[in-house]
C-alpha cells in the first residue's frame, strides 16, 4: 500500500503549484489577437500596481487591465472553488461521481439567470449574476427540504438533488423555447455552457472573497472529512457531530458554487475528475488533499479558458464545452486505472 507523502512534501506540492500559477496567470495575459507584447503586458501591470509608468495607450491598457487579468484571475478561482466543492462533496456524501453540481445549485442558477434575461424579472433592476445566485440559493434550500422530508440520510441528499436538477433544467427549457428570441436564446445558451467573458474585478473580489471563506471552513473540517469516509455511523461513534458539520460543509459548498455559477455559468468537470486525480497524488487526507486541489483546479482552468478563447479565434469557445471535452477521457482513464485489479506477488 503506498503511503501518503509527508508534510514537507505537500508544502512543496502547494509551493510548487502557486508557482506554476503565477506563471500561467503571467503567460494567459500576454496570449491574444491583439499583438500585445509580453515586455508592454507586464509594464501595464506593474503601473497599476504604482511600480511603473503606463507604457500602452487607453485602449490597449484596457485590454490587459480590464479584459486579460482579471478573466484570467476569475478563471483561477472558479477553477480552485469547483475543485474544492467536488472534494468535499465526494467525501461528504460518499459518492466518487459527486461533483459541485449534484445539489442541483447549477440548474438553479441557469433559470435565475434565464428567468432576469428572458422574462425581464426583476424589471430591469436585478442583474443576470444576482437571478443566477437568487436560483441557485432558491434550488439547495429545496433539495434541503425535500432530503429532510424523505430522511436526511446521504444517499437521500444526492437524490434530492437529482430531483431539483431535473426540475430546474426543464423549467430553464421551457422558458428559453417559449419566451426567447433567437439572438437572445443563443446568448442564453452560450452563457449557460460557461463563459468568462464579462468577467470584471468586481466578480473577482467577490469570489475571491466567498472562495476564501467557504475554503477556510472546509479546511477546519478536515479532520471530519476523513472520519466520513468511515461512515456516518461511524463518524457519529467517533463523536462527529454529522448533522451539523454536514449541513454546514453544504451550506458553505452550496454558497461558492452558487457564487461561481452565478459569475460565469456551468462548468462541469472541474469538481468531478481533478479531486481524483490529486487525490491519487496525494492520499486521501484533506489536510493535504483540499490545498493540493485547489492549486490544481486553479491552474487547470486558467489554460483551459486561455484555450477556449484562442483555439477557434476570432470565434470563442464556451468554457464548460472544453471541459467536458477534456475531462471525459480523463475520467474514463481514471476509472480504468482505479478499477484494474491489483496482482499480489508472493513472498
């Protein structure tokens, strides 16, 4: 049996992974049809920050300021946030194929949005981010009813929220083919799928903000998380307290992936196939799987939206289109490389 690496290797893991961050940030900014070189890019940035004297003109100045950094920056966090909720929720409800988007806070947050751009809700004062979180808040609360109604238990939980994913999909559906014109249905789509091209540094302070709370309190209980893998049976014989740490991990998993969704649509995945991934590096110990992971989804989003706005350019590809793309096989060789059995050899 492999043992999980020491402390000092995980440091080193987290060290080397916010490195290789910064790095993909710097190297995401300079790529563009813009012909922006990366000496004025990093001019650009360093006069905003008071280091410099401006270099570029308003309107190139925006492009890197305004546009680059901080969908870059927005993409980092996305990334961190998913792959955070999918570790949780996979130990939380002992589930492998638990992702961010099992509660059904995704579909909620696609017909909040579709409801502000669609319907006019909210008559103009409601933005198409506050609809989003407004559904997506409105969707857990009912998966937490109804799982309470039918018992509570984890597998209820999962259920439930399969339940409002339906339900909140097909009233997304309805509404864009019966209200939606057709420049406004692909817009609606597009966002749906995924996208970071609005994003702003006030959507990045926000879930920077959220991202930062909601890992602090996952990461306080790590020690819980490890016991519930044991079971909730267990856990409770050990002197967890299961119902109240476990509504708090979903309320605080609910509240970033709504923050996410609301921010730059559904991104799938991310929370699905890097907590595996990372956890074979790392072991199965949330001390050192939920930082290592963060990392991880951080840096993976960051290339896959530089990917996505690039590849078929002048043309964008939505986000979440070329995650699917990637992770698929990716889950595929994981499943395959975890369910091969494992040949002895005698002593």
């Amino acid at each position: 049996m492999r043992r999980p690496p020491a402390g000092s290797q995980i440091a080193w893991f987290c060290v080397l992974g916010l490195a290789l961050l910064v790095v993909s940030i710097a190297v995401a900014i300079t790529i563009g049809p813009a012909g922006i070189g990366i000496g004025e890019v990093y001019s650009t940035v360093l006069a905003h920050l008071g280091l410099a004297d401006p270099v570029l003109g308003p309107l190139r100045d925006g492009i890197v300021w305004h546009l680059r950094l901080p969908r870059a920056l927005l993409a980092a966090v996305c990334g961190a946030g998913l792959a955070v909720c999918g570790v949780v929720m996979q130990s939380l409800l002992r589930n492998p194929l638990a992702e961010p988007f099992v509660l059904g806070v995704s579909s909620g947050a696609s017909t909040g949005a579709v409801m502000v751009v669609v319907l006019g809700v909210g008559g103009g004062v409601v933005s198409l981010s506050a609809g989003a979180f407004a559904g997506a808040a409105l969707s857990f609360a009912a998966v937490l009813v109804l799982s309470r109604i039918v018992g509570g238990s984890t597998d209820r939980v999962v259920l439930s929220g399969v339940a409002a994913m339906q339900l909140f999909s097909a009233l997304t559906s309805f509404i864009v083919l019966t209200a939606a014109d057709a420049e406004t249905t692909r817009g609606v789509l597009f966002w749906l799928l995924g996208s970071f091209t609005s994003a702003s540094w006030t959507e990045v302070a926000v879930c920077a903000a959220v991202l930062a709370v909601s890992l602090g309190v996952c990461f306080g209980h790590a020690r819980a998380l490890d016991v519930f893998a044991l079971g909730q049976d267990t856990a409770a014989a050990l002197g967890v307290a299961v119902g109240r740490i476990r509504i708090v991990l979903l309320c605080a998993t609910a509240l970033l992936t709504a923050s996410l969704v609301s921010a730059v649509g559904a991104v799938g995945f991310v929370g699905l196939v890097l907590p595996h991934a990372v956890r074979a590096l790392t072991g199965p110990g949330h001390s050192r799987l939920l930082p290592v992971t963060a990392v991880a989804g951080a840096v993976f989003l960051v290339w896959v939206d530089t990917l996505a706005r690039t590849a078929l350019d002048p043309q964008e590809v939505p986000v979440g289109v070329v995650t699917s793309i990637i992770g698929v096989p990716a889950f595929v060789l994981i499943l395959y490389r975890t369910s091969r059995p494992r040949v002895r050899v005698p002593q």
